[in-house]
C-alpha cells in the first residue's frame, strides 16, 4: 500500500501538541493569598472538574478552591 509523503511530520506533530493542550481546557484552581491561583489539576470536561472539586472540598476544607478554563498561551492555536 503506497503511503502519501507529501507532508511534512513536523507540522503534525505540532498540530498534534496543540490539539492535545486544548483537550485539557478546565482546571481546577486553588487560591492562595495575594490573589494567585495553583492550578491542582486538569480535566478534559466540565462535568470531571466539578466531580473532583467536590471531593477536594470535602478533603480539605479550609481551602477555597474554584473551576477555570485554562487555556495554556505558550502557542496561537490555529
């Protein structure tokens, strides 16, 4: 079977880094004094963050953590 080399594997494999980045788009958050964030976690949906936000309430408590969307700006995606 004849295989199409007219492409360039670089610009795949770029393409495939940057599809891979957004796949991760919600984060969970964590608040720390001055107003930063650490990022605890990442999930490709939702639904998943929100899961995983409750059981990070209900392990620790005193720690007030929030759902972002996290798009990761190393790179333009186009």
């Amino acid at each position: 079977m004849l295989q199409n080399t007219d492409y360039k594997s670089s610009t795949s494999t770029t393409q495939a880094i940057a599809y891979k980045k957004r796949l991760n788009a919600w984060a969970i958050a964590r608040l720390v004094p001055d107003t930063e964030r650490v990022i605890v976690a990442r999930f490709r949906s939702r639904s998943d963050a929100d899961g995983y936000l409750r059981h990070l309430r209900q392990e620790i408590p005193n720690s007030t953590f929030e759902v972002v969307v996290d798009y990761q700006n190393d790179e333009s995606v186009v």
